[in-house]
C-alpha cells in the first residue's frame, strides 16, 4: 500500500489531502474529522491509468518492473514514490508523465494509527 502523511483540509466543503507536492480531493468521503494530520493509504490496483481526463493527476514514472500478468509502475507523486498496478499490455515508458485518477471511495484515511 501507498502510504502518505499529510494534512487533511476542507476546500468548498470537501474534503482534501495535501501531501508533499500534491493533493488529493476526497469529495464522497464521510468522515467526522477536524483539519489536522493524517495519513491516507492507497493500494496500487485502485490507481487508474487516465485516458488524458483534465482533473487526472500527474505523476512521473520512474521505472517499470514486469511481473508476468502485470506490471508495477514505479512513480513520482509530488516529491513522494508512487506504486501502480497495471495491466502487462500498459504502453508505459520510463520518464513517461502519466494521468492517474483515484477514486476517493478506495482511499484509506488514518487518524493517530487508526482507520476511520
């Protein structure tokens, strides 16, 4: 699992993620929870290679490890390492800046060692 400290915010009445050089709208997510520290979690099958989408985020893919069925895209979110799972068929190249979307429902949010 992806996992990243950063600050939970409140941005037009959503709930965001900011990390180290990037950010995260977890618009749909319900959580009673003030602004402050937490982590979020992200396994690497629910990060999806987008088809140019605008609202996609951009990463930076640093090397590619071919594990028969599958690929593990190895990246750069923000100034943080990044692990994506991908179909062995991704036409991905190293240096490559890919779109990714994440669906807010399959981030997990920690607050003090708990998920909640």
């Amino acid at each position: 699992m992806n996992l990243y400290r950063g600050r939970l915010l409140h941005k037009d009445g959503r709930p965001h993620f900011q990390g180290a050089g990037f950010s995260l709208d977890l618009e749909g997510l319900h959580f009673n929870l003030q602004e402050g520290e937490v982590e979020v979690g992200i396994r690497p099958e629910d990060i999806g290679i987008s088809q140019g989408r605008a609202m996609a985020i951009q990463s930076r893919v640093e090397m590619i490890s071919n594990v028969g069925s599958e690929k593990y895209i190895h990246a750069s979110l923000g100034q943080e390492s990044l692990t994506i799972r991908s179909p062995k068929e991704a036409a991905i190249q190293p240096g490559q800046i890919i779109p990714l979307t994440i669906d807010p429902e399959r981030v997990h949010v920690f607050y003090e060692g708990r998920r909640i």
